[in-house]
C-alpha cells in the first residue's frame, strides 16, 4: 500500500522512519507530475519543497502552531500531509483551490497568494501569541529568495528583529528563484551565504547590499567592517542576521529531511527570532522542469507527464502580441525601455529582453520600487514600458499617483491578465485596476478589444511624455479583429443602429467587445435597436460621448471590471456633468471576491454574459415604454374632463 494514501494528517508522519520518508518524498513527487501535468497548476515550486513541508509538519504542530506560505505556489506538498489528496479537479469549479484556503482547511492561514506578506503575518501572530500567553503555539513563516526581494519583507524583518523574546521562525526556501532566476542584490547575498567564501569575497559581495537596506543596512555594514567579532564571525554568514537581532541556522540541504528536522527543531526551541536558511532545487525529481531554464516549470497548462510538453496548443495569446510589439517599439525608439517584476516571461517581456538585453530592469519582486524608478527613468529622458499582472498593480498606486503622475511622468503601465482570470481565484483576477486608476489626475487608459488595438494603444501609450498612461487587456487566447464601422469622436461605432432614433448605447470595453455584438444581435430579435461603441481610451471619457449618448433612450455599459467605481460610473458621472439625463446601467463584475473556475464559469455565476446583460436591458426599456404608456394615459385622463 502506498505511503501517501495513508497520510490523513500531518501526525500521520511521526510514526514513519527515515526510509519511509525518503519513500513518502518520492510518491508525492510521482503524484504532483501526474496530477498537475492534468489540471495544470504550480509544478516547479512543489516538486522543490517535498522535503522541507515533511520535515516541517514532522517538527510542527499545525494547525495549533502556525505554518505560513508565502504567496502560496508551494502549497501543494502542505494540502497532500493535511489529507487533501483529490487533485482531479485541482483551480477548477468545486476543485481544490491552487493556493492555501481557510475554507478548504484549518492547516491554511494566507490566501492573498501576493509575495513578500507572510514575514508581517507572521509578525502580527507572534505578538497575539505573546500577548494572549499562548507560550505552546509557534509561528512558521516559509519565504522564498525571490519574495524576500519585496521591500514589505525587510520591513517586516526590521520589526521582528526589534524582539528578541519573541518566537519566530522564518526558513528561507532559497532555490535561486522566484519564477525566473532571482535577481538584485539580496540574491547576491544569497549566494555568498550558499558559498562561504572568505571575508575580503563575502564583503566586497554584501556592501551594496548594506548600504541599500532601509534602516538597519549601514550600521550593519559599519560592525562587520569594523571587526568587532573577529575573522570566524566575519567568514561566517550569520554575523549578519545576528547584527540584525537574528539567530541564523544553516545553509542546509533542503532535501535532507534529517538535516532539516533538526535544524528546525533547534529553532523550535529558541526563545526569539531564528531564520532557517535551506538551499532548495525548483522542479527536483522531474527532468522535464530541470531542463526548463526560463522557470522550471513554475506553472504549467496540461502537459503530457512524460515528455513536459504541452497537450494541446492555443493561437496567439494577449501576452504574445504585445511581446512582439514591444520588440518593434525597441527597434524603432531607442529610449524606450522595459521594466518588469520579477515575471520577465509571463508579461511577454523575455523576446524584447533578449532582443535589447541593456534596457530591460527587473526589480524583483518589488512593484512599489519598479514604479518609482519608472518615474526616475521618465524624468531622465527615457520611456519606460512597466509590464505587471493587473492584480499587482494594486501593490503600487501610491507610487503612479505621487511619483508618476504628480510629477507628470511618461510611463506606460502594461496590465496583463486584467479582468476575470478565473482559475487562479480571489486574489489574481485583475479587476479593480479600472476602478483604482479612475482616480489618478492625468492618467489616460486604455482597453484594447483585439490584437490589432494592442498595438496600436501601446504605440498610442508611449506616444504620451507628461503623463502616465495604463494599457490592459486580458489572460489567454485573443480572438479575432473587431472591425470599427466608424468613428465618434475618439470612440470605434462597432455596429451602427439601423435607424434615426435608437434605443440603446451599448459601450463596449476592452475584450468584451464580441459579447456586447451578441448582445446587441439579442436586443435587435426584441425590436430594440442598439448602436454599439468602443471608447478604446475608457479614461477620461470620451469628450463626444456625452452628444452620442443623448441621441439616444438609454445607456448600458459593460466592462471586465469592478462596478463599483469602474468605467460605468466615470460615464455616468460624464454624462451628469454635461447635463444628459438619462438612464444608464452598468453591468460588471460585483464588488466581491470570487471563487477560483474557469473564466467561463465565472461569468456565468455574476451574470455577465450576453443572454444575461440582453434579459435585463430587454426588461429596461420595457419599462421605459410602459412608463411612456401611462404618462400619456394620465395625459388624457387629466385634459378630458377639462373639456367636459
């Protein structure tokens, strides 16, 4: 009988020997290729944690104490030890969600699945538990190299240090990578504690790092240069954490569950902050993932098991098109550049990096700094083009409105995977980007309805030196061009009403433009004619939609996007302010998180699809024409007996 199918919970792992673990590892990671190479999903990270999420539940009580996973891509091995092994319908509708969920499990705490988070959470629980003298709960905070690159993760670590009585531990799953190769200068320190190379080396390697790191880095730097601990303390890489208040253990092998068991549980029992170093390997067991250099198979759609490659293949993605037209932007304006977060390949970035391998920045994962030096590069004479996931946008509004566009910077912001993305759940469907950037003076934003207007509102984008401006669009496949039969003002006529005095404006939104023709296909079967329009530059609001919306009963909007102060309400508010009273409805997503299924199915549950959106304007002007009916009748009724 197989190990893992008699592991129900984490403390059916005590009772196992070392041989038996060794075994367990194997199975879980046979099981991961099989079921992640059917549903799709975070195969590299999990293949690389085996070791250490046993070794973890082994020493750790959970959930009595708290084990914490950053962004959550290596939760997997944690849902297999806390007895949920039903992967078939793993990111899919009713399936098992892709990162740690509170309603799947008590063994889960962090569902936001952004990075560099956990080290706060953390640090929050560790003072409740100190607080409410809860002296036999502990805190475990997993933090990969690549989150350890956000900035909220060395504030956190800055707070942590300051309490020595307070217990924490934080293992470090330190495999070089976040998707990509880690980059920038705490990557570099890494490396150098991985190496051990002698003083002069591990200074020289360290210093710039110091003198970056807000707060604490120049006085650290100060003590290791001053030699107040003696040549062991400087070859040694734990003089730094120590100068920071932290107890330092390791590197260890991160495959070694002995080794791993008990440098945890030396931590386990130190009264104060320890971080656990553990030099892990991404995509370890499955040759396919090794031989991925771009990201050992961080996330994968179906593949086949054997080979790693993919079952079936889709045409031309969002990403793509505006990858390729990045590389033609670089060939022609030499001052445009390309700044990304840590995902170079995911944004569609890795052809222009290869192409222009000077003018592309990743800051790791680090939003709030990539947009402050966007601005810096802006003020310097350059274009640069800020490609990021809508969701994580959010990470960095302070910095577009303070540092961009107060200083009337040219920066383009690149959403990828903005509106409803649907299997990755709650966190990562980019839907409030529309709604937060409504906000923001001077900002202009764009929401291309197919490839064709990709690259053209990106050449349009970067056009703008004195202000930002934000180009989005969807995850996947891009389907066919959406012909403009003509033009009003800055907008696309999509289709055109047939007739002198049409019912309804029907203003499309980016990638929502095919449905929106189905719904007016819909309405037109009712007798209800629609004219059809596509702002492309959803803010500001086109100055002739407030004429075009006048023309005609009603206005129905429909965006992938909250509701909740979206493009519907900035169109409303147009329309108020040049005196168009009419009635408008604004169909979108509600301001709720949403569970994790496909696109499809998700639209379907908050009603936006075209049958939905046609039902409720169908129901809309009905009233209209009934409010018109018994307006006229009590018309009559009033007069008659005036004339009596």
């Amino acid at each position: 009988m197989p190990l893992l199918t008699r592991i129900r919970g984490p403390r059916d792992l005590d009772r196992l020997t070392l041989e038996e673990l060794d075994q367990l590892a194997g199975e879980i990671r046979t099981f991961l290729v099989d079921a992640v190479s059917k549903t799709g999903g975070h195969l590299g990270p999990n293949l690389g944690v085996v070791e250490l999420t046993i070794a973890l539940h082994r020493v750790f009580e959970s959930p009595k104490d708290k084990v914490l996973w950053d962004t959550g891509h290596q939760s997997y091995v944690h849902k297999l030890l806390t007895g949920r092994q039903d992967f078939s319908k793993l990111k899919m509708k009713g399936g098992l969600s892709g990162y740690p969920s509170q309603a799947e499990s008590e063994h889960d705490v962090i569902e936001n699945s952004h990075a560099s988070t956990v080290l706060g959470w953390a640090d929050g629980i560790a003072k409740a538990n100190q607080l409410m003298k809860r002296d036999d709960s502990h805190v475990v905070a997993v933090i990969g190299d690549g989150a350890l690159t956000g900035g909220m993760a060395w504030e956190a670590l800055n707070n942590i240090a300051d309490a020595k009585d307070r217990p924490l531990v934080i293992v470090v799953n330190d495999n070089e990578r976040s998707y990509s190769p880690t980059i920038g200068g705490l990557a570099n320190h890494l490396a150098t504690l991985r190496t051990t190379d002698g003083y002069e080396r591990f200074l020289t390697r360290t210093k710039d790092l110091l003198e970056r790191t807000p707060v604490v880095g120049q006085a650290l730097y100060d003590t290791l240069h001053g030699a107040k601990k003696g040549l062991k303390d400087f070859i040694a890489p734990q003089g730094m954490f120590e100068d920071l208040g932290l107890k330092y253990v390791g590197p260890i092998d991160g495959h070694d569950i002995e080794a791993l068991e008990s440098a945890l549980s030396r931590a386990k029992r130190f009264n104060g902050p320890v971080i656990v170093h553990c030099i892990t390997e991404k995509g370890r067991g499955y040759q396919p993932a090794l031989q991925d250099e771009a990201d050992r198979f961080h996330a994968v759609g179906k593949i086949h098991p054997d080979t790693g490659l993919p079952i079936a293949t889709s045409g031309a993605d969002w990403t793509s098109v505006f990858g390729e037209e990045m590389v033609k932007l670089g060939e022609e304006r030499e001052d445009v550049v390309a700044i990304t977060a840590a995902m170079l390949q995911p944004v569609g970035l890795d052809k222009f990096a290869k192409r222009f391998p000077d003018r592309v920045y990743d800051v790791g994962i680090a939003e709030q700094h990539g947009a402050v030096s966007a601005a810096g590069l802006a003020h310097a004479g350059v274009h640069p083009v800020f490609a990021v996931y809508a969701t994580f946008l959010n990470r960095a509004f302070d910095q577009v409105l303070m540092d961009v566009a107060l200083h009337k910077c040219g920066v383009t912001f690149v959403l990828d995977r903005a509106g409803i993305t649907g299997t990755d759940g709650a966190s990562h469907n980019g839907m409030w980007d529309m709604s937060i950037l409504q906000v923001v003076p001077g900002l202009r934003l764009a929401a291309p309805r197919d490839a064709d207007q990709v690259r053209a509102q990106l050449r349009e984008a970067v056009s703008v030196e004195d202000a930002p401006t934000v180009v989005r669009f969807s995850k996947g496949a891009v389907g066919p061009a959406v012909p403009a039969v003509g033009r009003v003002g800055g907008m696309d006529v999509l289709r055109e009403p047939g007739t002198d005095t049409p019912d309804v404006l029907l203003v499309s939104v980016g990638a929502l433009a095919p449905m929106c023709l189905e719904i007016a296909s819909l309405l037109d079967r009712q007798g209800i004619s629609t004219t059809v329009v596509d702002p492309r530059w959803v803010k500001p609001v086109d100055e002739a939609m407030a004429p075009l919306a006048a023309k005609h009963r009603v206005v129905v909007t429909v965006e992938d996007n909250s509701r909740v102060g979206g493009v519907g309400s900035a169109i409303a508010q147009a329309l108020r302010d040049a005196g168009v009273d009419m009635p408008l409805r604004d169909f979108g997503i509600p301001p709720r998180f949403l569970d994790h299924a496909s696109r499809a199915e998700v639209m379907a549950e908050i009603g936006l699809t075209a049958p939905d959106v046609a039902r409720q304007v169908t129901g809309l002007v009905a009233k209209l024409d009934g409010k018109y009916e018994r307006s006229s009748a009590d018309a009559v009724e009033s007069v008659e007996p005036a004339r009596d």
